[in-house]
C-alpha cells in the first residue's frame, strides 16, 4: 500500500518530486545492499519480500507495486538515479528471470509482473546515454 501512494506522489511531469521520491526509496533500504563479506544472509527487504513472502501466498502485489513505481519515476526523471542498477539487477534478477517459475493464484499477475519488467528495462534503455558513462 505504501508503495502504490509514494508511486501517486511521483506524477510524471514532476521531475523535482521524483528526484525527492528516489532520494527517499535509497533511504529506506527497500532494495538494501547484499552484504559483501560472503555470507549468505539475505536483507530484510523488497527482495525478502518476492522470495519469501510473496512466493509462498503465490500473490505478488507489493513488488508490482514497486515495479509501477519504478515506471513511474523513470518517466518522471530528467537523470539516472545513483542506485539503478541495483534496480536493474532486481527487476532482471529477482522478478524476470524467476517469473515463469513461480507460482500465481492467478495468470493475470504473472502478465502484469512481466510488462511491468519489461516497461522498467525498456525505460531504463530509452534513457541509457553512452556518453554518461566513464569508460577508462
């Protein structure tokens, strides 16, 4: 619920609200960092949620919530956020490759998940500039 009214805070033609919307999804650790140090715990986190919760009721409302909000700011944003490719890595990683594999109480969702994936990588690539990225 609370993803689905941050995502109606985050109108498309608010560049300023979006960056502020960002700013905090990086500050609540939503999408928390995978320790580094080797060990296997997972955060307790948007991914938690998919993997954990969500999977076992076979309904995924939360990381579709998610995903539109995602959609939505890309929409919104003039730049690319400091923390997208965690996101890619999640959308791509955690919903898109699981997708065919997991279960749902019903098809619909299974749909809505994969254009919405499809939707953010699609964005994701319309904004991706070459020249922003250092290559040395």
């Amino acid at each position: 619920a609370l993803l689905t009214a941050a995502r109606a805070f985050a109108p498309i033609s608010n560049a300023n609200l979006a960056e502020q919307v960002w700013k905090f999804l990086e500050n609540s650790k939503l999408l928390a960092d995978i320790p580094k140090d080797g060990s296997n715990s997972m955060p307790i986190d948007i991914r938690y949620q998919l993997a954990e919760v969500e999977a076992r009721a076979e309904e995924y409302s939360s990381t579709l919530a998610f995903l539109k909000l995602l959609n939505r700011l890309l929409m919104s944003s003039q730049s690319f956020h400091t923390m997208l490719h965690s996101y890619v890595r999640f959308v791509r990683e955690s919903v898109l490759a699981t997708l065919m594999s997991r279960g749902y109480k019903t098809k619909e969702q299974k749909w809505d998940l994969a254009r919405e994936c499809l939707t953010f990588l699609e964005l994701t690539l319309q904004n991706f500039r070459i020249d922003d990225i250092n290559l040395e």
